[in-house]
C-alpha cells in the first residue's frame, strides 16, 4: 500500500468513527427526550446541578483512563449536555 493509499484509508477509518460518534450522539439525545418527558409528567426541573457534576466527574475519570484530553472531554460533554438541556426545556414548554 502507498502511503497515501494508508492515508486515505486512515482517513476512511475517522469518517466511519465520526459517523458513529453521530449516531450515538442522535441515541443520547433521543433518551434526553425521553427524560425529559418523564421530568415533566414527574414536574421535577429539568437542570440537576448535582447530577451534572457527578456526570462530569465521571466523564473526566473515563478520559484519564483512556488518555483523552479531559479538557477535550468536558468541551464536548458540555456542549452534549447543554443540547440535552435545550431538548428538555423546549419538551416542558411544548409537550
């Protein structure tokens, strides 16, 4: 194989990861809907501070394990959980 036959089949191999980190990301926030519904019939809010911090303790743990930047992790966990949050306030208002 050339080296840009390698190359172009590395880049392969991210294009299909990056189309399972989208598929995942569309699964978790399919479930934030579903909390979100439950949070609603349960009339409890839809921002746990706690639960959060918790969840964003653990994200940084799986990261060091793993040797990913936790910087990088907590970036696009915050982002992830503020989608989930947006998701949630607008199933409270509408639904």
């Amino acid at each position: 194989m050339t080296p840009e036959e390698k190359l172009t089949a590395l880049r392969c191999e991210i294009a299909d990861l990056d189309r399972s980190l989208v598929r995942l990301l569309g699964q978790r926030l399919r479930l934030a809907a579903r909390i979100g519904r439950l949070k609603k019939r349960l009339e409890l809010p839809v921002v746990n501070h706690t639960l959060e911090k918790d969840i964003t303790a653990r994200h940084q743990r799986w990261a060091n394990r793993m040797g990913v930047s936790p910087l990088l992790v907590k970036k696009i966990f915050q982002a992830v959980m503020a989608e989930s949050v947006t998701l949630q306030k607008k199933i409270k208002r509408n639904s």
